[in-house]
C-alpha cells in the first residue's frame, strides 16, 4: 500500500489545486453581466432554433464506429507484441474482444451507419 502513497499525493494534490483555482476565479473574478454578454451564441453568431433539440442517432453511432475501428487498434497492438508470452489464456481474452467487436460491428450496420447518404 506505501507504493501507491505518491499517487494518492498526487490526486490529493490536484484535487487540492483544481478545488482552489476554481474557487478564486469565481470570487475573484469579473462579474459585469450585460444583456450582450447572457445571449447564446453559437460561433460568434446567434443561435438558431430550440436549445433542447435532440441529436440524431447517428451521433451516437459514429462514436461506436470510432471506438469500433480506431480504439480496437490501440487494444490490439500491445496484445501482438506479446503474443507468445501470454499463452492461451491470452488467446481467450482478445478472442473474446474481437467477438465484442464484431457485435458491435454487426450492430452498426444494421442500423444503417456504415450507408453513405448523399
């Protein structure tokens, strides 16, 4: 338990200081609210429409393609790298995360997220 001393430290102390830095900008910090200042804007413009619009599924879907395509990558390298030193146990558990994968791959196109749309 005395090996994780210095990062609990660390946590405490970043906690510490996000905890305080927060605070003093809000006491101290400029307060002149005019009208300008509390409209909405999108991008340096005025919003259009409803602030409580719901965002397309497809949204949603796109982040499952990211983590589908690109954070599998991430996973997986590490995984060839030691590939003989694991052993089968190894084999079993990124067997098992490719199947997860697939699903989430078999998901996706199902609903449509891999069409292009013009």
């Amino acid at each position: 338990m005395s090996s994780y001393l210095p990062l609990f430290l660390l946590f405490l102390i970043a906690a510490v200081l996000a905890v305080v830095l927060f605070t003093l900008a809000t006491v101290l910090g400029p307060k002149n609210p005019t009208p300008e200042k509390l409209m909405p804007f999108e991008c340096g413009g005025d919003s259009e429409g409803s602030r409580f619009v719901r965002p397309s599924v497809k949204f949603y879907l796109t982040a499952i393609l990211f983590v589908v395509f690109d954070i599998e990558v991430v996973l997986m390298y590490p995984w060839v790298v030691s590939f003989k030193s694991l052993g089968w146990m190894g084999f079993v558990t990124m067997a098992s995360f490719v199947s997860l994968l697939v699903v989430a791959l078999a998901y996706v196109w199902k609903k449509g997220a891999l069409e292009w749309e013009k």
